[in-house]
C-alpha cells in the first residue's frame, strides 16, 4: 500500500446510477486502505444522494452533462490529490488524469477497462485492479449503499402504506368475532405474518433493456401476495413518487420483509440489491457474466445471442435504438418467458 496519501479523488462520470453503484465498492476499499486521507468523488448530480450519508466520503463534486473535463480539471487544480482514480476515459480525462499525476510526482490508476475479460463483473474488476496497483487490499467487496437508522424506520413506513390497501379486507369478507380478537389479545392483527411483497420496476433508461409491457402485466397477475411497482404495471399498486434515497429506503424495508424487487438491468434494480434487497434482474442485450449484479439473481435472456458483445456493448448494433436484427423486438427479452421469471422470483423468496 502507498504511504503519504492525504486526498484522494476518484473520478465516475460514465452518467448513469448504476454506473456509479458498481464503483462503490471501490470508493469503501480506497477509504478503508488509506483511512487519514480525505476522499472527494467527482459524479453527475443524478448519482450525488447515493453518497449523502457515506462516512467513506468527505465531499463530492459534480460534472455538467458535455462539459465532464473542465470539472476533472478543475478538481486536479483545486484539491492536488495524492491519488486519483478514474473510471472515465472519454474525452481524453484518461490521459489527462495521468499527465496531472506525472507533473507532480503522485498516483493515478486511469484505466479500469484494460483487457477486460467477458465473464468478470465490473465491478470486481474495478476492485482487482486497483488491488494490482497496491492501492487497495486485494479483497473483492459487493456495493453498497448507506442508510441512516432514520431513513430505514421511514423506509418500513412508507412499505406499511403502500401495502395497506392491498391488506385491507375486501367487501364482504368476514370478519373476527369480538370473542376471538378478546382471545388473540389486542396486538393479534399487528403481530400475524404478512406475504412478502413483490415491487416492479418496469422501465429503463434505455429502450433496448426494457421488457414488454404486456409480460410485466402478465407476471403482477401471476405472482402471490401484495404486488407493487415503480412506475406504472397494470395489476400492480403504483409507489407514490419519492426521492432516490427515499427509494433505497424503501427498498431495505422490502428486503427485511422477506420481498423481491424485480427489474431489468438499471438504476434503481443496483440501488436494490446494495441496500439488502432480494433482486431478480432481467438481462437482454448486457451480458450478465459482466454487467451483473453481484448479489441477486441474474436472468440471461438468449445467452447465445450473435450480436451481443459482453466487453464493447455500445458497439452492438441494437444498442442506441433498439433495432434487433433478429425480431421486431428485441429478440433477448423476448427470450425472458413470463413463466421463468416468475419461476425465479418464488425461487429467490424461498430460497
């Protein structure tokens, strides 16, 4: 391990939340390595809530969408880091990471996508690197997200609301005798086993990633218990809108009561799994030896698709528009039968 590291700066401005969520490990295992040193991440503004309570950051600095290396230079001038790291090499940062490390005599590991291996996840192969370099212990660690005890008791609430409509009885139901809720006790209703919830969550950044709305439908009809989404599923109850950390919150109460959140490769499905929630994630044109989650369930749709490239995605050619060469619909997710996928969340709740 390198001595003499005062401030660190480590660079992620690849622009999505999920980006950023497969770098965490690497920012805890920086700050673990080198526990005197101030450690200032430079992100988009989108991804800035995730970091809002993580004792592993000291500050955080962000980047306009087009204008990314004026922010790494301005960031270099001011805060001269001992060590900076970078998971952003467009626009020439890469090199301008390493030229500022080389003028002053520090440390830069500027390139987290050299020879990347199609069947190492990302963001162990961030942590493997940086472990080659002597920067970190070499000890492979999965994200995650920090929650304060207040956020996760609002968490649980905000689950109680959403499900109480859902455990309300019906019209016409029966309903306890006053002898029996005397002879359970007052705390009966309060205390008996609850089904575990599902939440959904349908859409993705990107058009390619998304699965059919009518499959997501057809699984809220399929499934057993309360069934919740983020965004709109016919049969599902919709989650009121609420802020990101407000999400990852929630998230953690499903997780604690034995739920699953579901979803295809995105944001908010990472956010899910590293705040402890059970996840079964929907991979079509991403390959999910690399881009997978690394706690979770991930569901491969046509694993031997020709056209998916697992270490040069935005090369593919059903990429940025999502025109399958194979089907009039991504051919990959169609591939994800509404059977399977069921078949997994029960497995995964079960398990």
């Amino acid at each position: 391990m390198i001595d003499g590291v005062r401030r660190i700066l480590l660079v992620d401005l690849l622009g999505g939340l999920g980006d950023l969520i497969m770098v965490l490990p690497s920012v805890h295992a920086l700050a673990d390595a080198h526990p005197g040193a101030e450690l200032t991440v430079l992100t988009h503004a989108a991804s800035v809530p995730l970091l809002a309570r993580d004792p592993a950051v000291a500050a955080v600095r962000t980047a306009e969408k087009h204008d990314e290396r004026a922010a790494v230079e301005q960031a270099l001038a001011d805060l001269a880091p001992d060590l900076t790291v970078t998971t952003t090499r467009f626009d020439g940062i890469g090199d301008l990471v390493e030229a500022d490390a080389a003028a002053r005599g520090t440390r830069a590991v500027a390139n987290l996508w050299r020879r990347p291996p199609p069947d190492e996840l990302v963001g162990e192969r961030y942590q493997r690197i940086l472990a080659a370099e002597g920067v970190i212990a070499d000890e492979v660690r999965p994200p995650r997200v920090v929650l304060g005890d207040d956020e996760r008791a609002a968490g649980r609430e905000a689950l109680v609301q959403a499900l109480r409509p859902r455990l309300q009885p019906t019209p016409g139901s029966p309903q306890p005798r006053e002898d029996d809720t005397q002879r359970r006790g007052a705390a009966a209703p309060e205390t008996a086993p609850r089904p575990a919830p599902t939440v959904l969550v349908p859409d993705a950044g990107m058009a390619v990633k998304r699965w059919p709305a009518r499959r997501w439908a057809e699984l809220a009809a399929s499934l057993p218990g309360p069934v919740l989404s983020v965004g709109p599923v016919a049969g599902a109850d919709e989650l009121p809108p609420t802020d990101l950390r407000g999400l990852a919150a929630l998230f953690a109460a499903v997780g604690e009561a034995g739920g699953t959140v579901v979803g295809p490769d995105t944001g908010p499905v990472r956010l899910a799994a590293a705040v402890g929630a059970r996840t079964v994630a929907l991979f079509g044109p991403t390959a999910a030896s690399r881009y997978g989650l690394e706690e979770g369930t991930n569901l491969q749709g046509l694993p031997a698709c020709p056209h998916r490239m697992a270490t040069a995605i935005t090369e593919q050619v059903c990429w940025w528009d999502a025109g399958c060469p194979l089907a009039p619909e991504p051919a990959c997710l169609l591939d994800l039968s509404v059977s399977r996928v069921r078949e997994r969340v029960t497995a995964v709740r079960t398990g």
